[in-house]
C-alpha cells in the first residue's frame, strides 16, 4: 500500500511516522512518500523520518520529493496537512484579527477565514492531480481549517475526501479515561461542526455514562478545564475545547491581545530555532541529538497550548524559564510518539483494508444524519466505516441553541467557499459578517482588505 502525507516536509512529519509504525501491526504499509514545495524542509524533516523509520528496523520505504505528481501516482491513501504561506502566514492571520478587536486564532473566526483563502486554492489543485493519477485513492484533509476545507473539496465534486480532526473524539477519550476503559470501548454520539462540536453520549455496555461523567466535578476539572462546570452542566454534553472561543469571546480576545506574542508569532519563532538548530547539528551526521533536539521542540511547543483557557504557564513565563535553563531544545526520545490525527487517519485506513468496522467522527457531509442540516453540509459527525463505505450515524433533532449556532457557522462556510471560489472580496465581506465572532460590517470589511493585502502573493488579485 503506497500512503503519501501531503506536506511532509511539516514539522509535524516524524510524529506522523512515528504513528505509522505503532500502527503497522493493523495497517500494511509498503511505502511512505512525504510531499513538500520547501525542499529545505523535506530534507532536514524527512531525514528525521527516515531515522525514525531505522530504528524500527526500516518496516517500509520513505520517498521524499518535491514532485506532486509523483507523491500522488498510484497512491492509495493521501493525508494532507499543508500551510500555505507558512507559519509567518497565521502570524499575520491572528495578528491583523487582534488588531480589529476580534478574535486572533488559527482556525476559529477571521484566523480561519484568512487561512482558508490560501488553503482551500491549494487542496483544490491538490484533489484534482489526485482524481487524475489515482481516482480511487481517498484524501484525508487536516489542513486547517478542516471542515472549512472539506465543504470546499465536497463542492467541487471530490467525493472520496474526508475531513479529520483529532479534536472530533475528544468526548470520546474523556468517557474511556473516566471509566478506565480502552478507547474504543465507548461509542460517543458527536455532532457539529469542525472545532464547533458536542458529544451528547458515551456508550458503555449499553449504559450512556456521560450524565455521570458530568455530575462528577473530577471529571469536569479534568477533561472540561475551560470551562466552567455549569455551563457544561446546562449544556449537558461534553464540549469541543474549541467552543472556548464562542463562550468565552471577550475573555479569549482580552487574554490573547495581553500577550506578547500571538501563538502563531509564538509558532513561526519555535520552528525557526528548531531549523537553525536541526541545520547545525547535521540531521544525518547526527541523528540521536537532531531527534533529541526536535522532541525537545515538540515538548516546548506543548507548553502553552491553549494556556489562557487550560491556566497554564503564559508564553512570557515559559520563555524566561527556557532561556534561564539553555537555549537549546533537548528531551528524551519517547520509545512511542505521535498519534494526533494521524491516528484518525490510519483507523480509517485500517477500516478500508479490513474486515474490520471502525465508529469515529469525522468531517463528512450530512446525508440527513442532523437534523435542520442540509444534505450536503459537510459535519462533524459520529461515523461508521465499514467495507470502504463512510457514512454518517443517525441523530436526528438537536437542541436549538446548537443548531442555530451551527446553521450560522455552515452559512459563513458556504459563503466563504463562494466567495473564494468567485475571487469576490464583496462575497468575502459579506461571509464574515455572518460569522457570529465578527457580525459586522465595519469590521469584516477592514479585516477583508487586510487579509486580501497581507497574503496577496499566494491568492493573487480579487474582484470587487
């Protein structure tokens, strides 16, 4: 089986392997072709990949190339997690959306929205090569943002296209770990939309233990940390950590402009240190420090993810007590890494390749699955995978605070995708102003011409 990882050249490629081969026990992979335009890249990342890859005794073959036509001929499943315009690209991306008083975050509001215009232009070129050189592979999109992404490639007819998110089965885990049992032991019923989602229940032996998950302040401190327990117990459901950013929109924002640096800005500074440093150390000439140093970078980027929400250390504290230690990234190499939505992906490759029936959620369209939601709607649904057949589990109606939050949101997507797919900055103006953490004119059109101005190399000129 040819698997190729489209953006491969990411700093996130050797966890991705790393995952592969804790996985090949249940998925058979002969060859594992990494994809990338920054030839730089691929080459310091992807020989981290092939190191990890000799340690395990070299199960299968990694090809690394520039060559898209190439990576995609006669593959059979494709993961694509791409950054156009790079990590200085979302930095602008939150950066502009803090300065008009609005939400500055990857993929939620004006963050996604702007990352949006240069993701979606790409994966469209990308799902077109594909349906040409190999029309039954299937794509898995985690490129931000993901459902946003997916409507897109959905629109345009590539029906074999999924969207995944390790953050969909969160619910999920937090049952399992509550209950002490293994992870596919629960099945959740999840809905929403991607980084906009809910888990109603967690199956166990016929039994839905959420309600008591939920009375349990254990449970709550510990898996529902941005939140406050009440409004998780009026919700009634476990919540997508994203939906911090709706309930708490004021707060985010305030917390987020406090700081020094954005998380993006955060970001593009880690990654520069990890590729000087993985550049003077000589990936092949030695390879134990250069994967020492980069699990030292992925242990320092994990350290003020979401801090604001989980009121963990700020970016400034983690800094100084970074340079006061040394400047270098240094940590054990883990006996197993990775995991994340790699492991979405090789479930439902596993799935394809088997006999075996998988239950997740995943990013795919509707198919009358929610009610109120259109068909065609691309959701973040429960699914089951069965005889490489996906298809979404029914669940029916809704509460209407949901709902009206999720028709809202798809709105703002479908209009996007227009908008994008039409190069029409008035279709762009009118998206975001749709979008609930925007819902204004005199803001949505400034952000617009920001966003149209700031990345106007990678998505060239719009129409009024």
């Amino acid at each position: 089986m040819k698997l190729t990882l489209v953006g491969g050249g990411g700093v996130r490629s050797p966890l991705f392997v790393a995952s592969v081969l804790r996985w090949l026990g249940r998925v058979k992979v002969d060859e594992l072709w990494l994809m990338d335009i920054d030839a730089h890249k691929l080459g310091l990342f992807g020989g981290l990949c092939r190191e990890v890859v000799r340690r395990a005794g070299n199960p299968f073959r990694i090809v690394a190339t520039t060559d898209a036509r190439a990576a995609l001929a006669n593959a059979d499943h494709v993961v694509t997690t791409i950054r156009v315009g790079y990590e200085h690209g979302r930095a602008l991306d939150e950066r502009i959306a803090l300065s008009h008083g609005v939400l500055g975050q990857e993929t939620t509001g004006p963050g996604g929205f702007a990352m949006a215009l240069r993701s979606i232009p790409a994966l469209l070129s990308y799902a077109a090569l594909l349906q040409e050189v190999s029309p039954n592979a299937w794509m898995y999109n985690f490129t931000n943002p993901a459902g946003l992404v997916t409507q897109a490639l959905r629109e345009a007819g590539y029906e074999r296209t999924i969207g995944i998110c390790d953050g969909a089965n969160g619910g999920q885990g937090a049952a399992a770990w509550y209950m002490g049992v293994p992870y596919d032991a629960i099945r959740a019923e999840v809905f929403g939309l991607n980084h906009l989602s809910w888990c109603r229940a967690a199956w166990l032996n016929g039994e839905n233990i959420l309600p008591k998950a939920l009375a349990d302040d254990r449970f709550i401190k510990a898996m529902q940390g941005p939140f406050d327990p009440a409004l998780v117990r009026q919700a009634g459901m476990h919540l997508n950590e994203y939906l911090y950013y709706y309930h708490y929109a004021e707060k985010a924002v305030a917390a987020i402009s406090s700081e020094s640096k954005t998380r993006g800005e955060e970001i593009e500074e880690l990654n520069k240190r990890l590729i000087q440093q993985l550049e003077s150390i000589g990936v092949e000439r030695n390879p134990e420090k250069a994967l020492r140093t980069f699990f030292g970078y992925e242990k320092r980027r994990g350290s003020t993810y979401m801090h604001y929400a989980y009121g963990g250390p700020t970016i400034e504290e983690v800094e100084k007590q970074s340079s006061a230690q040394k400047d270098d990234f240094d940590a054990d190499i883990p006996a197993e890494a990775g995991e994340g939505y790699a492991g979405v992906a090789l479930s439902i490759i596993e799935a394809m390749q088997s006999e075996k029936t998988l239950y997740t959620a995943l990013n795919i369209t509707n198919q009358g699955a929610i009610d109120g939601m259109a068909d065609d709607d691309v959701v973040e649904v429960s699914a089951k995978v069965e005889n490489g057949i996906v298809k979404p589990l029914l669940i029916g109606q809704i509460p209407s605070y949901q709902l009206n939050l999720m028709k809202t949101v798809k709105l703002y997507e479908r209009m996007t995708v227009q908008a994008i797919r039409e190069r029409s900055r008035k279709l762009a103006i009118q998206a975001l102003m749709v979008h609930p953490l925007v819902l204004s004119y005199s803001r949505a059109a400034p952000l617009v011409d920001a966003y149209l101005d700031a990345h106007k190399e990678f998505i060239g000129k719009w129409s009024e």
